[in-house]
C-alpha cells in the first residue's frame, strides 16, 4: 500500500518551526476564536480602523465580543502579556495559525489562510535584528539566492513599520509586515516601554509556499484537490 504525503503548508510549518527554534524562539499558540481585546484593542487598532468593519471581520452573532481571529497577532499580545505578568524581561516567539479576513478571494488572497507571527522583546532590541532573523527565515524557506526587500509602511501595532516583498515569477509579492512594537501595545500588555522594547511581524505562510513550489493560485490550498502534494 502507498503512503500518503504531507500537504505543503504542513511540511513548510514544520520547517519554520525548526528554523525558528534554532534561532532561539519558543513556540506559542493562540486561539482562533479570540476577543475584541487580543485582536484589536491590545495591539492598538483604533475603533474606528477600516479592519474591523464587517466586510473584513467575521463576527459572531450574538457574542458581539468574539471574532475569528484576523491575524495571528493576537498570539503575540497574549504572549506580551504573559511576560508582564511572570516578570521575562527578554522573550522571543513564533507562531503559525489560521486566521480569516472576510474578502474577495483572487490568486494571492484568501478568506482563510496560515499566518506565520513572531516577536522578540528585550532592553536593546532593535529592527536591525528582526531584519536578520527574516532574512535568515527566507534564505531557509526559499533557497540563499531569494530577493527580499523591506520597504516602509505603516502598521497600528508596530512603529516604525516595514514591509517585506519578495521577487515571485519576475515581480515583487509582498509577503509579511512588521517593525518594532508601538509603545501602546507594551504598555497594554503591562510592559514598561522606557525598559523593554522590541519587534514583531507577521505575514502569510501560504505566500512562501507559491514561491517555494511554484504554486500560481493561493486558493488551491484549500480546494482539497491531492495532487497539490505533487509539489
């Protein structure tokens, strides 16, 4: 009898977990059903952030302070706040999940996908570290000779911010953003930012995986098609 192999997303999981853990991150979990707190108010979106509109957030009916979770960050707050409350003045972190955004699906996006999100705080830790750490990630999961660029942008959760593109069948794809922790967010997980600070980011793992494999259409992962494995 043949044996059945492993779906991309799981074997490319399994190998940032490995790259990740040499690098000195522990590995945290967080729930795909989550509260207005962890997904948004923790890390600093507004109440008025286009993100939180209907067509963006899933909402459960009748529990108006539960979503699924739009990204894998709320892994990060709760694990900012553990931190706090046991006193760890220096932790890394990675995290890989679900998450749900309530939009149109086309070849690069879906309505659900895996996100890969990690952070790392500590009294001098800088951008120029989370800078590294990624490289290093995407030399691992794409081969050394990979093009990456961090570009400037904005994110509510991260001060300054960065976006990270990566060179896909001849254009740029951006694949994560991230920077350094905003202010807000530490002194919501309890954290005094005059003593630590640190970054975070966050992005799609399904996005490594088209590049890796030459996958065209991210919905393909979902369409529990088996000869996807072929990759």
């Amino acid at each position: 009898m043949s044996k059945g192999s492993q779906h991309p997303l799981t074997i490319l999981e399994q190998e940032a977990y490995e790259v990740f853990s040499e690098l000195g991150f522990e590995v945290s979990r967080g729930p795909e059903l989550e509260t207005l707190w962890y997904n948004f108010d923790s890390l600093n979106v507004p109440k008025d952030h286009p993100a939180r509109d209907m067509q963006d957030t899933f909402y459960i009916k009748d529990k108006p302070d539960l979503v699924l979770r739009t990204h894998a960050t709320n892994t990060t707050a709760r694990t900012l706040e553990r931190a706090a409350k046991e006193g760890i003045k220096e932790i890394a972190s990675i995290s890989i999940g679900k998450v749900f955004r309530n939009e149109a699906t086309d070849i690069t996006h879906e309505m659900q996908f895996f996100q890969i999100d990690g952070c790392m705080i500590g009294e001098s830790v800088n951008l120029a570290n989370m800078k590294a750490v990624l490289i290093e990630f995407y030399k691992k999961a794409l081969g050394p000779d990979v093009e990456i660029e961090f570009r400037p942008s904005f994110f509510p959760f991260t001060e300054p911010s960065v976006e990270v593109h990566a060179k896909f069948n001849g254009r740029w794809l951006e694949m994560m953003g991230g920077g350094m922790i905003h202010p807000n967010v530490l002194k919501n997980a309890g954290l005094d930012p005059a003593k630590v600070q640190g970054f975070a980011f966050g992005g799609g793992l399904d996005r490594i995986a088209m590049i890796r494999w030459n996958i065209p259409d991210v919905r393909l992962f979902y369409q529990g098609d088996l000869r996807l494995n072929q990759f």
